[in-house]
C-alpha cells in the first residue's frame, strides 16, 4: 500500500478539448496516472470534456465524467462522491492547474475536506505570478533576465522606457505562450502590450529584457516528499531563444553544452524545485544559456506539473513520468519504486541515453487563411513527431520522414528552396519549413558562418547538416551499379531514406532497396531502455537503425539486432502519426483499442507510430511497439521482420490508409476492409457508378483535372460549386465557389499546390440539412449502425466542424428510414469488414450521398462515449474474423442528446478568416449532453448555426 494509508479516492483533473498550446500530451499523462493510482487499489475518479481521447474511456477510471471543466462540474463530482480523499491536477495541463486555484480560491476543496496531491497552491502561485517567481528567484541566487511586472497599461509604458528594445511580453497564467511576444519596436509596444494584458486572466504582464540568440535548454525532474530529485532527461533546443518551445526543433540529450554548464542547470533545477513548496511529483524547468564561452545562465520559468516536455521525455527514456509522478503523490519513495524498463532497478535512478531524439513540430498554417506564419513566443503548431537514431543526423532525417508533408527527408527529393532572396528571408524570420530550409541554404553554397550569424543555430547543429549534404554530393557522382557498399551505409546510418538514395543517383527507389538487400544492408532493431544497457531491458519498446556487420573468429559475419521474433500469431496497427487538424486524437483512441481488442483474440500486437504524445506509444500499450516513422520504408521493413499475419490500416486515418496500395501492391495482407473497396469509396467515379447501380441518390457531380475542364463542367452542373482534390482529409483544398471566376482562381491554386490531382467539382446543395452514420458490417453483410448524427451547421461546413447532435432532433421517420437504407445498401456493396462512416445531405426529404469513408472516423470515439459502448474493440474483432456482427449483445445507453463541439484555436492567430465552410479549422472537441432540446445551450447553437457559413 502507499506511504499514505488515508487517500482511498482521487479525483484527477483533466485537460478539455485539444487546443494549440495543449494536446493530447495530457491525455498520455491522465492515462498514464489513472492507471498508476488504479494498481494501488484506489478509486479514480476523472473530468474531462474530451470524447476523442482514450483518458475519457469508461475502462480508465472507476468514475468518468464528461463534463464541463467548471467549479460547478467539481461541485457535482464532490456532492455525487463525498469519498474523495485527494485532487490530482498535475496531469491536465494549465487548464486543469487554473481550474484547481479557482476552486481554492472559491474554498471547495476545504468545504469536502479534499486535499491537494502532486503539487501545492504555493508552488502554483509562485512559478505563474512573474513578479513572485523573480523574487523567489533572487532569494536563492538563480539568476534570471532583467525583467518587471506591470499591471496596468501605464506601468508598461515607464518600464519599456526604463529597459529599452528589443523585449517581451510574458502574460501570466497562459498557455503555449498566447499573449506573449516581442517587441523590437516602439510603434508596436502599445498593441502589444494591450493584446498582453486582456490575454492574462489576472491581467498582468512580465516585461523582460529579450534573450534573443541564446540558446534554450529543458530539464524534467521528478521529486518525492524525501526531497529526493532525479533529472529524468535534458532537452537542448535547437532553435535558439525567441521561438516558443512547443514550436522548436528539439533534441535529447543536450548536445551542445559543456558538462561543467550542466552540472549548474542540474544544482539550479534542483535549488528551483526544492524552493517552490513541499510537494512530490513532476516538474519542467526552462533556462537560457548565453552563446558564448562565459556560457551565462538565466532561469526562464518552471512549471510544477507534467508538461508537453515530459510526454517527450518519456518516450526519449522510456521512463513514465506521470505514472512515476502519480505514485510519488500518492506518498512513495523514488528508491520504493521499481524502474519500470529493467524491473529490477530502482525508480531512483538518471536514464542514460545510447541513442539521440529530435522532436519536429507539425504545423497546419494552411488552414489559418491570413495567419502570420512566422514562429515566435506564441506556440502555433498543431502537433510533433519524434525520431529516434543512433546519431542526431539520422534521428534528425526520421523525424522529417515522420512529418507527412510530403517529403522524403531533408534535401534529396527535387522540393527543395532554390532561390537566394526566399531562402535568407526565411531564415531571418523563422518559419515552419525552416529545418528544411537550412539544408537549402547549405546546398546553395550560403556559408555556414552567415547560416549561423542569421540563425543564431549553434555551429554543431550546422556542421551536422554540412556533413549530410556533402554525403549526398558525393554519391550523386555515382549510379546504381557502381555505389560502394560503405558509402551507402554511411547514408542509411545518416538517416537518408532508400528514396532520397534514389533520387540523388537519378534510379528507382526499388533498385536502391535490392541493392540495400544485395549488400546485406539491412535495419536492425535496438531497445529504448533507458540504461543504456547497463540493465536488461524488459521492456519491448524498439527503433531502427544500421550498422556495420561484426566478424566473428570463425569468419561469420552479422548484425545485432535486438528485436526477437516470436512464433505468435501476430498482427501489426498501423498509428496515424502527428496530430493535425482533420486528424486528431481521435484516431490514437481507436488504435489503443484496435490493440487491446486483438489481444483479446490472441494476437501478438505490434504498434507503429511516431507521435510522442500518445497513449498508443506508451511502453505497456501493445506487446511490441516500434517508434518509428508511418512511411513506406520503414514499416516495410517492420513487416519483413516481423512477418505478421496481416495489418490493420483502418483505425490509423488516412495516415494508414495511403499506405493500403502499397501494402497490397507487396502482398500484405490488410485485414478488414480490402484495398480495392477503400479505393472504391475514395475514386468518386467509380463510387458514383456504384452508387448508380444502388439506386441512391448523390448530388450531380464532374472530374476535372484543368481550369478549362473545370469552366465546361461548371455549365453542366450549375453554381454554386463544391470543388475538392481527392485523396485528402480534413476537407483540405475544399471551397465553394459561386461564379467562374472564383471556380477559375480556386482550381490554378489548387493545381499548383497539389500537382497531377484530379479535382472534384460537386453542385452544392444550398440549405440542405447534413447528417452522418457510423456502422460495423462484417464479412457476411451484417450492418449494425452505431449511430446517426445531424449537424446543427448547414451541409458546406465541415462535418469536423460542425456541432453534431446524437440522436438526430428534427429528421422524420422518412428520412431516418432512406439514411439506415443506404447505410446498409452501402457498407455491404463496398464489401466493407469493420467500420464505415457515411455522410449525407438532405434537401426536401431527399437523402443524397456525400461520401463514404470505410474506416474509423472522427465520430466513433464520441459515439463510444455517449451510448457507453465499446465498439471499436466490436470493430476490430469483426476485421480479424473472429466474430459477426451479430455475435455482439448492443445496448447504447443515452437519456436525451449528445452534441459534440467542435473547438477552435483561432485565439494564436490574429487577423486570420474565422469562417467556416467546407475546409476544417478545429483542433478538438468537447461532448455536451443535454436533456432534452429546450435546453438554453442548444437553442443557442441552434439560433447561430448559419452565421459562419463561408463560401
């Protein structure tokens, strides 16, 4: 039992729906620690407005409950349960921490006699009040940057007078930096400075001397109520000061820093930690290290709870922070805790790294018409990959291979910057291609000194990249033939990939893999086991690598790999990569349970995904997991070794589903739906003719791949025009246009940014009402629909941004009869096997078919959550034949409605359309349940719902 025999329940305060700034790092976090407290036998109970996430599953707590993150939620919670003991809110990001000293403040922690774990109102109050955090700061001797709070506009102005330019403006109690910014100017300082103000909720600013060009490292740290600390991992920014970390270029372990320099960043964090308060858990500490030989330190900030950082450090150590974090809270011991990768160490311990990580923001400026795509203090991006390498340039190349922007790796596939004024421009105002834009800069002969002075990017990081692109010189000057087996290790040790390899040598990208085969060049695989193998691992958690072949006495020659192959049946879930908008979190929640439901089956799981901040790349989640990138090379190689008995591609989004040719063109086997009928439903030609012979109505539509075929089709199908590329998610590229002249304008821009798509031009049923279904249907043609929704938006905004309704409040039983009908008729023509989801639009009484899409879909965790019931662990054990639909005993509970709510992040971008229309632009939802539709919350939705109807 823990130290502390009194806590038997605990609340845990989760993060709400996903926002730029906060992501489904908290929901890995909150997951983790339920958990963790669940294995002590104590009661979890939880908030959280987030259906989309696995935090949220019914499975994860004694208690779930979807509400509101209000103190009247917690009120209710408290009331309904008066034997919570404790309240954990160090695991749901600033929202949960802001929601915890409201409740303080407001004294209903006291009123239920619940104490506060993990952290203490101290520690909060200090390290969010600048002025209290630069005093405690003074007191222990930390130096930290000139700086000064003001609580009024006044107070502002005296202090800019009294500094000088450049600074920043830190706003206090925010998140992912909103408020915050520089000012290199005196004509912007007033703006700047009301903008920062109104963003803090206390309405306070902290005007500091701005650091810019020094360089930012992160330390994670754990603490019991011992006073023992460990320093889990260090993190080196690669982009220098000015550029929020959430939005920087980040590497594992610090690379760039004298030992003598981090022996002070650890006594400092350490001093830091101990001086907040008397708490055991997690912490996140900031500092800023001048560039030069003095290697001067300045404490930025820190942050007394689990952060976008430690998710980070998590899977770069394999340590598990929260669930650590969560036990120390309860009362333990760092040295009574076991590590959880050897088993038989202690959690008392400093990871050690043989192995380097980068971390890559994936930005989504596209959707953000008028953003300011520069980066700076306010984070912008959506979500990051992580690459895992024996050296930074291959861990650096994974990670640009992790990203789905369409790019093999850094330089090496003709989409480089070729123009000298673009590139300079780019560099001196950072943007988000730019860790591809210093491998241009590099090709086009710009000095490195010159990289450096705009940059402020230290030379080591420079010099990394010198040494790929001088690799890349070299074996341009050979072909296929003639490549000498050394040199095309070096280049996979380097991380470039077989494509690039191609590419640089003008041949296929198969002929580079044969010759790969032919050397005996082959990946191997390496545990991530945070001891740098000084311990047994225990712990199947793997990355990929090269190395050089080891003779042994008796002339045999191999390669150490350490990922042994079991005789299991075994199958392989394909993960959906970064988080971006059109495709969130939602689809790590159906991987989760794609895995736990083919372990039911007897399956060996095996997981590959490459986003950190998940539940489905957490160490225990499936048997294997392999931290790697979704890109065609690597997963091949995975299924080479591996050899599973096939590979389940529809719960990943379209991440794993652009891989399904592929896989089939191989002789992989897909389970559940074939590839043909998920190209089916994506070829809109075929698809209309299928739905032709169904008899089911679609609105009438053309395929156009020049502005001219575009202008002829616009005179059959009359405006207003739905146009949209095929193969794309999240409504990407989607407009409707109302004349030729926007139909003519829209198609150049889309043509030109996806080059060779074959653009669909719908006529746009103006009005009309939309609805979706999701359902499983099986090898037989058993259809179970799980659920319908009807949109409160009208059809041309984005289903993802639509407030959906569960069930339908005002189709009639006509309608509802057409919508069942099709679904049926549908999922059993496109011979689906798992899941599907239809969407429809209904214009006088008539149902039309908008798309079908079979497999897993941003709806089916919500759907999940409202009716209580499991059906993608249903779904998956449909696709691996082990049940029929009918074997399944359905019983949805929901008294009145479910709405789900789409949330924006339009808050970091200033100046940007916030129409909506038929391209998405949330970044995450939150379930609203209702009892009945007299409620003031719905009448309200419902009374604006054609307001932000864009064309």
């Amino acid at each position: 039992m823990p130290k502390d025999t009194s806590i038997k329940s605990v609340l845990i305060i989760g993060s709400g729906p996903i926002v730029i700034g906060q992501a489904c790092e908290f929901d890995y976090a909150g997951s983790q620690s339920a958990r963790s407290i669940r294995e002590e036998g104590i009661e979890v109970i939880l908030i959280n407005s987030n259906p989309a996430t696995i935090m949220t599953d019914p499975s994860m707590a004694d208690h779930v409950y979807l509400k509101p993150l209000t103190t009247k939620s917690i009120i209710e919670i408290l009331k309904a349960h008066p034997q919570i003991d404790a309240v954990l809110p160090t695991m749901g990001g600033q929202t949960a921490l802001n929601l915890c000293l409201e409740a303080e403040e407001k004294g209903i922690w006291e009123d239920f006699g619940v104490k506060l774990i993990g952290v203490d109102v101290n520690a909060i109050n200090i390290t969010e009040d600048r002025e209290q955090f630069k005093q405690l700061l003074n007191k222990i001797g930390v130096p930290y940057a000139p700086a000064k709070t003001a609580t009024s506009f006044l107070q502002g102005k005296e202090i800019a007078q009294e500094f000088g330019f450049p600074l920043v403006i830190r706003p206090s109690f925010t998140l992912g930096g909103t408020g915050a910014a520089f000012v290199h100017k005196k004509e912007d300082f007033d703006e700047l400075l009301t903008r920062g103000l109104e963003a803090s909720p206390i309405h306070e600013v902290l005007i500091d001397k701005a650091l810019l060009g020094w360089k930012e490292y992160e330390l994670e740290l754990l603490r019991d109520k011992n006073d023992n600390v460990v320093i889990i991992c260090s993190i080196e920014n690669m982009d220098p000061m000015g550029i929020h970390t959430g939005d920087s270029i980040t590497v594992a372990p610090a690379m760039t820093l004298s030992d003598t320099t981090f022996q002070k960043l650890r006594d400092m964090a350490i001093l830091m930690m101990r001086s907040i308060g008397n708490f055991a858990g997690g912490c996140n500490v900031q500092f800023a290290v001048s560039p030069d030989e003095k290697e001067d330190i300045v404490a930025i900030e820190i942050n007394p709870r689990v952060s976008r950082s430690s998710a980070l450090a998590s899977k770069a150590t394999g340590y598990p922070i929260a669930k650590i974090a969560s036990k120390l809270a309860l009362g333990y011991n760092l040295d009574e805790l076991q590590n959880q990768i050897t088993k038989s160490t202690s959690a008392l311990f400093e990871p050690t790294l043989d192995y380097v990580i980068v971390k890559i923001p994936r930005w989504n400026f596209d959707k953000f018409e008028g953003a300011d795509k520069t980066l700076g203090l306010q984070m912008k991006s959506v979500g990051e990959v992580m690459g895992i390498g024996r050296s930074f340039q291959e861990a650096l190349h994974k990670a640009t291979q992790s990203l789905e922007i369409k790019r093999n790796g850094l330089g090496a596939d003709g989409k480089g910057y070729t123009n000298y004024e673009q590139i300079i421009e780019k560099l001196m105002h950072a943007s988000w291609d730019r860790v591809f834009v210093i491998y241009d800069a590099i090709a086009m002969g710009i000095p490195l000194s010159r990289i450096h002075e705009i940059t402020k990017i230290d030379m080591w990081f420079l010099k990394q990249y010198e040494q790929l692109f001088t690799l890349e010189k070299e074996i341009a000057t050979y072909k296929v033939e003639s490549l000498p087996k050394e040199l095309l290790l070096e280049a996979k040790q380097k991380g470039f990939s077989d494509r690039q390899i191609a590419h640089m040598m003008g041949c296929l990208e198969s002929q580079v893999h044969t010759l790969r085969m032919d050397m005996n060049i082959n990946r191997v695989f390496k545990l991530v086991d945070t001891c740098a193998a000084e311990f047994k691992a225990q712990t199947p958690y793997y990355y990929s690598t090269f190395e050089a072949e080891i003779e042994k006495p008796n002339g045999e020659r191999y390669v150490h790999n350490e990922s042994i192959v079991t005789d299991k049946k075994k199958i392989i879930v394909l993960g959906s990569g970064p988080n971006r908008i059109g495709q969130g979190i939602e689809f790590d929640y159906s991987c989760v349970h794609g895995v736990l439901a083919a372990k039911e089956c007897g399956y060996e799981t095996i997981m590959i995904n490459c986003n950190p901040e998940t539940v489905s790349t957490d160490f225990d989640t499936a048997d294997k997991l392999y931290f790697e990138p979704v890109f065609w090379e690597h997963i091949y190689d995975i299924i080479q070794h591996e050899k599973p008995e096939g590979v389940i591609v529809q719960l990943g989004g379209q991440t794993a589903l652009k891989l399904a040719e592929k896989l089939s063109k191989y002789g992989v086997k897909i389970l559940g739906t074939s590839f043909d009928a998920l190209d089916l439903a994506e070829d809109r030609g075929r698809f209309s003719d299928l739905l032709t012979d169904l008899n089911i109505p679609f609105p009438k539509f053309g395929i156009a791949e020049t502005a001219d075929e575009a202008s002829a089709l616009a005179d059959k199908l009359d405006f207003p025009l739905l146009i949209r590329p095929s193969y794309v998610l999240g409504g990407q590229g989607m407009k409707i246009v109302i004349n030729k002249q926007e139909l003519e304008e829209h198609v150049i821009s889309l043509l030109k940014s996806i080059p060779g798509n074959k653009l669909l031009l719908d006529h746009y049923l103006d009005g009309a009402i939309e609805a979706e279904a999701d359902a499983i249907c099986d090898a037989d043609g058993n259809v179970y629909i799980i659920g319908i929704m009807e949109h409160i938006e009208p059809c041309g905004v984005h289903s993802g941004d639509s407030n959906a309704t569960l069930p339908p409040f005002n189709l009639g039983e006509f309608v509802m009869q057409q919508i069942k009908d099709h679904t049926h008729k549908i999922a059993v023509a496109l011979k689906t096997v798992g899941l599907i989801n239809i969407q429809f639009a209904i214009k006088n009484d008539i149902v039309y078919i908008i798309e079908a899409n079979p497999r897993a879909s941003r709806t089916v965790p919500f759907i999940a959550k409202a009716y209580g019931e499991p059906y993608v662990n249903y779904a998956t054990k449909v696709m691996l034949g082990a049940n029929k639909v009918t074997d399944f005993t359905y019983n949805p509970q929901l008294k009145g409605f479910a709405i789900k709510q789409p949330v924006f992040s339009f808050s970091k971008f200033h100046n940007v359309n916030k129409a909506l229309g038929p391209e998405m632009k949330s970044t995450g939802e939150s379930i609203l349940f209702i009892d009945d539709l007299k409620d003031d919350q719905f009448y309200e939705l419902y009374s604006r719902r054609k307001m932000y109807l864009s064309k």
